[in-house]
C-alpha cells in the first residue's frame, strides 16, 4: 500500500494545532504554509477534550472548520489524528480507573498526557467510539491521506485493572499456575504462586526498585511484554473501527525508535505504514540516527516508511536545546528520505503560546511572519522535494548486513543483576551497527522473526536471550554460509530468563566452538586489551565492560587478552560451521578494531560499500524498478573532497557525474544520485 493512496511527491508538513490559535490566526496560516511548500498536516492529536466535552455530547463544530480551513488550500493532505493520547478532565472525574498507576504505586491524576490506563474498559470504550465517529464523519474526505492513532503511545501501568489483566494475560500463556512456577522459579526466595490471584503487578511495592532492578527478572520481563501488548491493544481497538469504516485509508501510530517500553517489531506488524519521531541529540553520532532509522523501517518488514516528526529547529525538553545550525534541518531530512522515508514531517506549524512546548521549535515562529531563518530554510526545502516530485518514492533499501536488535533481550540485560550495570544494550548493538554504517554499507535491523535468507552477515551482540528455535535459524544461516558475529553475554538465557546448564553460550555453544567458564566485570575506565599477532586486525585493542574467560571447543583463537589473570587465553575467536562462519568477541571491542574488523568481514563476505567510505560522509542506496538512488551526505562542519565511483546525475542540481570524478561536498550538503 502506498503511504497515501496515490501521492505525488514526498509528503511535506507535519502537526498543526491551530485550536490554540484564535480564528484571524488560520488564514495566515495557510498564506505561510502554502509558502512553505506544506502539503500534509497532522490535525486534532490532542482534540478529544474539544470533541466530547461530556460523557454523552459531542462537538465537531471547531474540527469541521479547521478541516474546511486546510481543504480549501489547494494539493493539502490530512494525517487525522483520533485524538486518544489525553482523555478529557471529565472523564478522569467521573471514572477514576482511567487514570494510570505509576511504578511507585501511587494513582495518578488528571493531568500530562498519555496518561489513561490502557486496560481500563473505560478508555477502551470511549476511545474506540471517538474514533468511529472521525471516521464516519471524516472518512470520505478526499484529501485524507492516514489515520493517526493516539501519540506516541509510552510508559506503563500498574493499577488493579492492569493487574487483573496481567494475570489473564499470564493464565493464557502458562495455562497453569503450576508451569507459571517452574517458568519464574518461583521457589527462589519463596516466591511460589498457590493462586493467579497471588500475582501482583512488579513494582517498586513488590519485585522492582529503583533504578530499574528486581527481584524476579522473569515476572518484570513479562511485565514488559504485557504492557507493551495491552498499548498495542489500545492501538488496534481503535484501528479494528478505523479499518471497519474506512478499509481504504492507512492507519499508523508515531513510534520512538529505541523506546524501552514499547516491543515495536510487534507493533509494526499492526501499522499501514510506519512512522516514527526523530529528535537526535544535536551531539548524536549520525550513525546512531541511522540506526534508529533503520531499526523503526525494519520493524515495518518493507512497509512504506514515514518521518512523522522533526523539530525545524530546535527541542524544548533537554537540559540545553540547542539550535540546529543552518542547513541541519536540511541534511536530517534527506537522511529520513536516504533511509527509505517518503515523508519529511514536523512538529509543529505554528509555536504555542503556552505550556511546555512554548519553546519547541516550529515553522511558523512567536513572530508570526516569514522572515526568519527557520522559515526560509523550510521553505526552501519545499521547493526542492516539490522539484524532486515522486521518482523515488516507494522505493526500498536492499541490505545483505543486518543486525539484531530485540526488545525482550534489551530488557532481560538492562533488568539483569549481575555482572554489570554498565550494560546499555541499545548502545552494544549500536557499536557494532556504526562499523557497519561507518563503511557505507547498507545494513538492515531485524527482528529474532526476520527471515535471514537475503543476508551474508549477521551481526548479534549480547545476544543474551535466545528464544526457542534461534539458535537452530542461525546454524541454518552458518550452514548455508552465512557469517555470525556474536560475542559477550551472550547465549546465557532462555526465553524465560532461566540460564543455561549446557555452559555458556548454551544453545550456541557448538555453533561458537567454545565454552566461556566464567565472565569478568571491569570497573568504570579500567580496560584490558585483545592482542593480536597478525593479519589484517593484527595490533593491540581495548577490551573493556565484560570479559569472558574462553575454552576454545574447536574455534581458532584469533585475539588472548593482555593482562589480568587470564592473560594468553582467548579473546575473539572464529569457528568454521558448515559452509560459513563464527566469530566471537569475548569483551567489547574498541571503536577501531570494529571497523578493521567491519572491513574485514565485509570482504569477506564480497559485501560491497554503497559509497566509498570516508569520515562523514553518509551513503544509502533505494532501488526502484532496477533503478538506483544512492543518497550522499556530508555530515562533516567542512567541505569534504569526495570520489563519485560511478556515472550519475544528482537530482538536486541535475550536475552529471563521470565515474572517478573529484567532487567537493559543502558541509551538510546533499548529493541524491541518479545511478541508472
Ligand atoms: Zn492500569
């Protein structure tokens, strides 16, 4: 499916509030978004308290006029939001259940946002009737491009109707309370269930404490998945209506790329299109942006991909907001389009007044006029996308790297006790992902669900958790020549967080060719290193977090560690497995090891760089029809002297390239090369 049905060109706008705005204010609106080169605007995601101000009355009046307002600019598309992320004061007064318990245990009032209990029938209820009546009263309009569900659906719930539901939830999973217990082992610590009433949400007033341990990291771990699970019914309560009544438009929800609560690889399963919000820290590694972007498209298993969210210029809710510097917002963009985006979308149009988004950037600033920089830089990326029309749009990436990413393996490391609280498994998985991004080649973030047939490479750090049938899918990949690099805290676990008794890494073991016996921690800043003798990683590289002690079981010992106790004794090592490859890293790796080793294993496997690498400069391939795109850009604060390796023509400035042509890339510029 399309993201819109039949859109034109990439799709330019983004949230508009302008219920916050007195009536005068909407025409000018429109005269500056028409300047800018808008065409999409998200509408009416925090409405519900507007729509239906009592338990049995509603009012469209303010939502039909901005609707009116917005149609009537000629080629504007709407996102309608239902609404749901805030539930009106009304209701928090009348049905108190809707109000969310915090993980301390203390009931909630009105008040922020996303803050209804998800498994409250009364939310569920009138969520879904909110979102009937948009649909029946909104769903033939001819400039609705998507349905908008909720905002950015987070955090968690550990009230008693959640609890209720926990226990259901559990009931259908273990079916008796019997394996329940054997799952959790529960006879540690005297935890054994004699009723499904006994359990209890696993908050800082029973398994958890701050910051973010427990007692039982099974029971938390489920806990995870059940909220998650309990959103995302939420979510398709909402979109079972929407897809009732409007079966032809897409429905999707704005995601988080790395959000601890949310398993977004189910959700995507769920979602039209996929979209996601990205607001990168302004000292983010560009890789790690790439990562996110990756890993939300990736969730979509080849769904249309949309940025749904970007600030123009500047956040609101850290410590120090920064503005982006002239050309970022430009070059962040074009980063969202390189990963396969057909949307560059942002909050917000127009600046509130009031409240905490006060400061968060916007197109149209508190001045209310055209004359900024931020407006200009807006617009004149408008007229670029509209120049650049439709001839990329729906095309896809082709990846033959991937790394793993799984939220149940993120939360079983993060709730772990022991070995070492410095384990931050989205920053693990981003090491070895930035070696990869950093050579230019294209690489795929997957799920433990993605079929691995079209990879050569597949990297899986911390691969702590191995669900029931993994290890055997990756024996299939090594069989069939495939390369897997693992390595520390990996392989310890069960689905159910119980640990291996076949020596770690368990069902790995054999794949690896090796036993680790034990696992030692090193404190903050001490390090020990990976030597290594010859061939091209030959040299001496900081291994620090965790060092596991190897007995090798048929591996070939490539690094020993340097000092320590286990000095001589193995580090990283590689085993040969049917027609492929193991390699296993026994620390965590230095930044440039990773990337001798990225190019190591890249030739290797005859997997070639999109783009010739070189510091800073970002290089991504979208295929369409056989036709080729390859996005280059200069993430650098200087010019950079590039090598264009083949005939193109960049559709920015239509300049034709011969191939081994020199090129001089100003500072976050874009190139978006025509390759066929
Ligand atoms: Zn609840």
């Amino acid at each position: 499916m399309n993201l819109a049905g039949k859109i034109s060109k990439v799709l330019y706008g983004g949230d508009y509030n302008p219920e916050q705005w007195p009536r005068e204010v909407w025409q000018e609106d429109m005269r500056l978004l028409r300047l800018a080169g808008i065409d999409i605007v998200t509408l009416n995601v925090f409405s519900w308290a507007a729509l239906q101000p009592s338990e049995n009355e509603y009012d469209f009046s303010t939502l039909d006029a901005i609707i009116e307002t917005v149609s009537a600019v000629e080629g504007m598309k709407i996102c309608l939001a239902t609404g749901t992320a805030t539930h009106p004061a009304w209701m928090a007064r009348k049905y108190p259940e809707v109000l969310r318990v915090n993980i301390e245990g203390n009931k909630r009032k009105f008040g922020a946002r996303q803050n209804s209990c998800p498994n409250s029938p009364v939310y569920r209820k009138y969520s879904a009737l909110l979102a009937r009546k948009l649909a029946e009263r909104y769903g033939k309009l001819e400039n609705l491009a998507a349905w908008h569900i909720s905002n950015e659906y987070c955090s968690a719930c550990y009230c008693e109707n959640c609890e209720k539901a926990f226990r259901k939830w559990l009931m259908q999973k273990y079916k008796t309370i019997e394996a329940l217990n054997a799952a959790w082992n529960t006879s540690f610590w005297g935890h054994t269930y004699y009723d499904w009433d006994d359990i209890v949400a696993p908050s800082f007033l029973s398994e958890e404490w701050p910051p973010g341990r427990t007692s039982c990291q099974i029971q938390s771990i489920d806990y995870r998945r059940f909220n998650s699970d309990s959103l995302l019914d939420c979510y398709l309560a909402e979109a079972g209506v929407l897809k009732e009544i409007t079966p032809h438009v897409p429905v999707t929800t704005n995601m988080m790329a790395t959000y601890w609560e949310l398993d977004y690889r189910k959700w995507g399963k769920h979602m039209d299109f996929i979209a996601w919000d990205n607001y990168p820290a302004m000292d983010a590694p560009y890789t790690r942006t790439a990562m996110n972007h990756a890993l939300m498209r990736g969730c979509g298993g080849g769904k249309p991909f949309a940025l749904m969210e970007q600030t123009p210029s500047v956040t609101n809710w850290r410590p120090y907001n920064s503005l982006k510097r002239p050309g970022i917002m430009r070059l962040w963009s074009y980063q969202a389009l390189a990963h396969g985006s057909d949307t560059v979308m942002f909050f917000q149009m127009r600046r509130s007044r009031g409240c905490c988004e006060k400061f968060h950037g916007a197109i149209i600033d508190h001045c209310g006029h055209e004359n900024t920089r931020v407006f200009r830089e807006t617009a004149a990326l408008g007229a670029e996308l509209k120049k650049l029309g439709d001839v990329f749009l729906d095309s896809r990436l082709e990846s033959k790297a991937a790394v793993l990413f799984d939220w149940d393996n993120w939360w079983a490391t993060h709730l772990s006790a022991g070995p070492t609280s410095d384990m931050n498994y989205p920053e693990e998985v981003f090491r070895f992902y930035n070696a990869l991004a950093r050579r230019n080649v294209s690489t795929d973030m997957v799920g433990v669900d993605t079929p691995l047939d079209s990879y050569k490479l597949l990297f899986a750090p911390v691969l702590y958790m191995v669900k029931p049938g993994f290890a055997d899918k990756i024996k299939t990949f090594v069989r069939g020549g495939g390369v897997f690099v693992t390595g520390y805290f990996s392989g310890m676990a069960d689905q159910n967080d119980l640990v291996t008794t076949e020596g770690y890494p368990g069902e790995l073991r054999s794949l690896c060719g090796l036993w680790v016996e034990e696992t030692d921690a090193l404190l903050p800043g001490n390090y020990n290193n990976f030597v290594i003798k010859e061939g091209p990683l030959a040299g001496t590289w900081k291994a620090d977090l965790l060092c596991d002690i190897i007995r090798p079981e048929g591996a070939e010992t490539i690094a020993r560690y340097e000092s320590d106790f286990y000095a001589g004794t193995p580090a990283l090592c590689r085993n040969n497995y049917g027609g492929g490859a193991v390699w296993y890293f026994g620390a965590r790796p230095d930044a440039v090891l990773l990337d001798r080793f990225a190019a190591l294993i890249c030739g290797e496997c005859n997997i070639e760089p999109v783009f010739p690498p070189h510091d800073g400069i970002e290089a991504t391939r979208r295929i369409k029809d056989g036709r080729e795109f390859v996005f280059v850009l200069n993430h650098n604060t200087v010019e950079s002297q590039i090598t264009i390796p083949f005939a193109c023509r960049d559709l920015l400035t239509d300049k034709s390239f011969s191939p081994s042509e020199r090129y001089a890339l100003p500072a976050a510029d874009v190139l978006v090369l025509d390759v066929t």
